[in-house]
C-alpha cells in the first residue's frame, strides 16, 4: 500500500495532479484540502497507513505539519511557475505584487522582473493571517495585480481585487512526487533499522540502556527493566544521574571515552557493565550501556568451560584401571585416594613408564573436581615460549604468528578441574616463576596483556627426575619445588613389584591379540621369565613388548624363546647383573637401555654429565 497522500486545493487540481501522477506515480492517493482541513484529512488517512504528505500554501502545510508521525513534502514554486503567473497577472497591469509565505519564492523574482518589462514588489508574511494585510498593503502602495497562492486570491476575491494564482506546473507536481518517493524509502530504511535495534533491545540477554547528549535516557530494555528492578515507563525520559546514579553514564557523554567491565552495585546485586560512547562526527552524542549480572557470567564461564572439557580436555583413567595386586601398588592407590580428597597439589615421583599420568588422571576422576576439565601438558615436549603460551594463553599481537583473536591458555580452560604438568623438571626458569604466581595467586596473566584473570586449579606435576636434586643443583626454584611437593606420591617401578608383571603382560597381550582376531596366553615359565626381567622402562616397555610379541606369536602359547628374542635379541639389551652390583650400577644399565645405548641420552635419564657416566661404566666394570 502507498504511503503518500498528495493534498490539492480544488477540485480541477485534483483531476489535474491524479493525470499527471498517473504515469509513473499512480499509487499517490491526490485529495482536495485546504487549510486546516488539509490536517484533518491528514489525520484519517494516517490511520490507513500514510507517512508523506505532499501540499502547498502556508495554512494548508503549517496546518498538516502539527499531525504526529508525519513527514511533509512542500510542492515548490518554479520560475516557471511564475512566469506563467505574471503572463496572467499582465491582463490587469504592469504593476504587480507577489505574497509569499516562503522565503525561496522570491528567489530570482527581480531578475524575472526585469526580463518580462514588469515591475514585482515583493511582499513576505511569516504567518497566514496577515495575508490580508499584505494584500491591503500592496494595493494601498499602487499595485495593480496580486500574484499569489490560495489564501492571497481568496483575500483578493474577498475584497473584489485583481489576482492571479500562481498554479503548479507538471514539473512542479512530479518533483514534489518524487522528492516524497525518496522520503518514503528513506522512512522505510529508517523504519527498518529501528525495528532490528528495537529487536535487539527487547530480545538481548544484555540489560541495555541508551542515553542522548543531555543524559535522557532513550532506551531501556526488558533485561534493563529484570536487572534494575526498574519499569522502562517510569525510566525513559529521565535524567540517567536521576534514575541509576552508580552507573555514572553521564561521565561517558562528558569524556566521550568507554569504560570496560565496570563492576557496579545496582540494589544488592553486582552487575557487570561496559558503557561506551556514541560517536557522531568525533563528538559524543549519547552512550550505550550494556549490563549483566555476574552471576550469570560465572554460570556462563562454567558452561563454555565444560564445553571445552567435553571437547578433548578430560581424564579417562580411574583406579579400577590400575593393574596389580603388590602390596607397593596397593598403597600407592591409597595413598592416591586420600590425596584426591584434598585440593592441595600433588607432585609424582617415578620412571619413566610407571604410570604417572594414569594415577594423575586417577586421582582427577577420585576427587571433588571430576566433573570439571582435566588438561595435560608434556613439558619437555614444547620450547619454552611456546609452552608459555599454551599455558597462560596470549592476546592478539602478542608475538609473531599469534592468532589474531588471542587464545584461552591451558590453566583457563581447566577452571574447576587439574592441571597436569608432565615433565615439569624441564620447564625454564621463565615459565616457572609464571607457574609459582598461578600456585601463590591464583591468577594467570596472559602474554602480551596486563589482565589478571582469576582461575581455580589443582596443580598435580610429575617427572622422572630427583627434583630435590635439582633444586640443590640450582637447576629448578625451590620455591616452586616446595609448592608443588605439598603431597608427593612416589610409584614404584615394575622391577620392585614383580608380582603385577604377569597381570599386565597377560592383559596387554590379551588385548593385542584379540584386534588380530586371536586368543594367546603366557605360559608359566614365560610369566616367570618376565618377573625377572628388569623393564628399565616399566610398564610402558611392557605394553610394547606385548604388543611386538602378539604380532610376532604363531601359536596360542608364548614360551621363554619368543620373550627373550623380543626383549633381548631386538634391542640387544645387557643381561641383568647379580643382585651384589651396586643398585647405581643396575641403574646405569637400565638407562642404557632405555637410551638404546645412547650413552648421551642415558647421561640426561640419570641426570648426570656424560664424562660422570663413563666413570661409573669403568667403575663398576659394566660390560656395554
């Protein structure tokens, strides 16, 4: 349906305007009006929908331009326009009067003057109602022709005066109908942008309120309304120092500068906002202020948290998985369990390939904590920058090849849940001063910004080397050293237990097996050969060889011949030495072996120097 009502003052103008409209702008509804009752057919028709109003004379328009929710397009008066008037008004004489109600009607009346050889007096009354006054004047002043609008030749006739109107020409009728065009599209648009601003507003979770240059409050959402306990009727249209006085969003007005997770108190509740200027031509016009209760926030944060938990960061492992009936691992898990009943941080001591991570993830799953994330990190496994970054996370610009949007660090992401910190001997100085502040503060700062962002983590650390050792070696903090080992929990190696050998052999094979479609068990004295083995590299080395010996078995049966071809002749280890050498010496030949007689690696395993190495190998006369 159109949205444009065209008001003409007589009924030849109607018939004249609608067959002028006709060809491109047949859906302008032309009606006749004049004076006031331009504004009450106005009026009607806005109930129907209209939005434009197309009319000419100074009552008429003046008259229109007090209904509400109405845009009025004047139609102009051209040169043409009256040129045509004087031809008219030149019946009567050479000496002619024009009343004009605007301004821009006398623009170019001189020069018109003097090209048709007739003299305009120009007459220009601000108001309607002295029309009559200026007619008088003009002919008391020795007119002898009024030129004007509807209201001057109906003055005219009232006196019995010489008038003639000027008329709107086609032209003057289809640029009035097309500026009125425009004007719809742009209402439209404008109409548009409020509905989807008026959208937000309602259906935001965001308390959002709007205040102009003057700090009057424009808008005031339904989340505003929840959150304040304030009704938006009562709120609108006021002063916002009047209605929220802790909020001082008038500040934003005066300094034109936002303020970011400003925490205030709106009756009894802690809400956090962000108030940021509107900016028009670099001047603050208004300010938006967006709100939400911390509450909310926390339950936010603990969602998007157990979103990035069920995403990959969570412990698999409980105790039911840990194999073995020795009276070491037996206490192990005891121990394990009353730790888990604790928040204090754990520090695990073991070699490589006892299990460390899996009691980790045991204790994790044990504890108060086992619905939150559990995220773990190797150490040794990442340069020390970019272990820093995965950690405490970055911000955009943060250092070269950072991603632009920044990145959740590791101990955010396990907030409310464990940190596992593998290999944590191998951390530099750097990242362990930054892990004793996340231990003393509980906060991480993440690179490249000066934000302190809260987090509450259980630090469980591990690693295979003797921590005190190196603390004494000035190789590792101690201050660090004694936060971590607040509860220590020491696993033994397979070696000291080698009555859970043939649990795991037997489960590790089985396992192996059956992915090849087969069922294959360990004779005794295979089982028997496997407890005196030294497994220099525990369970881990175990698991392999079962896995190497499911692959390599022809039949049902493993005999001591497979065991010892898999475990000896592959990786050509030592054989164990007689239980009178020297625990060192035994520990040396397992570290060789786990090095694969890397006499450099192996040095690093024993967390001694190279040359110390070969001095206890011709020390203790080991043949390697």
């Amino acid at each position: 349906m159109t949205k444009i009502l065209y008001i003409v003052p007589d009924d030849s103008m109607v018939t004249y305007t609608r067959k002028i409209l006709k060809e491109k702008f047949s859906d302008i509804i032309v009606e006749k009006g004049i004076w006031d009752e331009g504004a009450n057919i106005t009026k009607k028709m806005f109930a129907k929908g209209i939005e434009v109003v197309i009319a000419r004379g100074g009552i008429t328009v003046q008259s229109i331009r007090q209904v509400d929710n109405i845009t009025v397009v004047e139609t102009p008066i051209t040169g043409f326009d009256i040129i045509r008037s004087v031809q008219e008004a030149k019946k009567f004489g050479n000496k002619l009067a024009l009343i004009a109600f605007s301004s821009s009607m006398l623009e170019g009346v001189d020069y018109l003057a003097h090209i048709l050889g007739v003299e305009i007096k120009q007459y220009f009354t601000e108001h309607p109602t002295k029309v009559e006054a200026a007619v008088l004047k003009a002919f008391a002043e020795g007119a002898e022709v009024v030129m004007g609008g509807i209201t001057t030749t109906y003055v005219a006739k009232k006196h019995n005066l010489p008038y003639a109107f000027i008329d709107s020409s086609k032209e003057s009728i289809l640029q009035a109908a097309r500026e009125a065009k425009y004007v719809e599209h742009a209402l439209q648009i404008e109409k548009a942008k409020k509905g989807m601003f008026s959208t937000v507003l309602d259906y935001s979770y965001e308390g959002i309120i709007t205040i102009d240059q003057d700090c009057i409050i424009t808008g005031f959402n339904p989340a505003a309304q929840q959150l304040t306990k304030i009704e938006s009727v009562g709120a609108i249209g006021q002063k916002i120092k009047k209605v929220l006085p802790t909020l001082n969003l008038d500040q934003v007005v005066e300094t034109g500068l936002s303020d970011l997770h400003y925490l205030v108190q709106i009756k009894g509740m802690s809400i956090m906002c962000n108030k940021v200027p509107i900016i028009v031509n670099e001047k603050p016009v208004g300010a938006v202020a967006t709100m939400q209760d911390v509450t909310n926030i926390q339950q936010m944060e603990a969602r998007i948290r157990r979103d990035i938990h069920d995403r990959g960061h969570r412990a698999n492992f409980t105790f039911d998985d840990i194999l073995g009936d020795s009276p070491q691992i037996c206490q192990a898990i005891e121990i394990s369990k009353e730790f888990a009943k604790t928040h204090s941080n754990v520090l695990i001591l073991g070699e490589t390939g006892t299990g460390k991570e899996v009691f980790a993830q045991s204790i994790h799953n044990y504890s108060k904590r086992a619905n939150g994330p559990f995220v773990a990190i190797n150490c040794a496994a990442l340069p020390s920058q970019i272990l820093e970054s995965e950690l405490f996370g970055y911000t955009s610009g943060a250092f070269t090849g950072a991603n632009k949007e920044g990145r959740l660090g590791l101990f955010e992401a396990a907030h409310g849940g464990t940190v596992f910190l593998d290999e944590v001997a191998e951390m530099d100085f750097t990242t362990q001063g930054k892990l004793l502040r996340v231990l003393q503060e509980k906060v991480v700062v993440r690179l490249g910004s000066d934000r302190v962002i809260p987090v509450d983590v259980r630090i469980i650390a591990a690693t295979n080397k003797k921590l005190k050792s190196l603390v004494l070696e000035n190789a590792f903090r101690d201050d660090l050293y004694y936060r971590l080992n607040v509860l220590r929990l020491t696993l033994p190696p397979l070696r000291e237990r080698r009555l859970d050998v043939g649990i795991y052999a037997q489960s590790f094979l089985s396992k192996y097996a059956s992915t090849l479609g087969r069922k294959i068990a360990l004779s005794k004295s295979a089982i028997k050969w496997l407890e005196g083995y030294p497994w220099p590299g525990n369970i881990r080395e175990l698991q392999n060889a079962m896995e190497r010996t499911a692959a390599i078995c022809k039949t049902d049966i493993v005999d001591v011949t497979v065991l010892s071809q898999i475990c000896e002749d592959e990786y050509k280890l030592p054989t164990m030495i007689s239980d009178s050498l020297s625990i060192d010496a035994q520990n040396i030949l397992n570290a060789m072996s786990e090095a694969k007689g890397k006499y450099t690696a192996a040095a690093k395993i024993l967390g001694i120097s190279r040359s110390t190495l070969w001095r206890k190998i011709r020390r203790y006369g080991l043949n390697i």
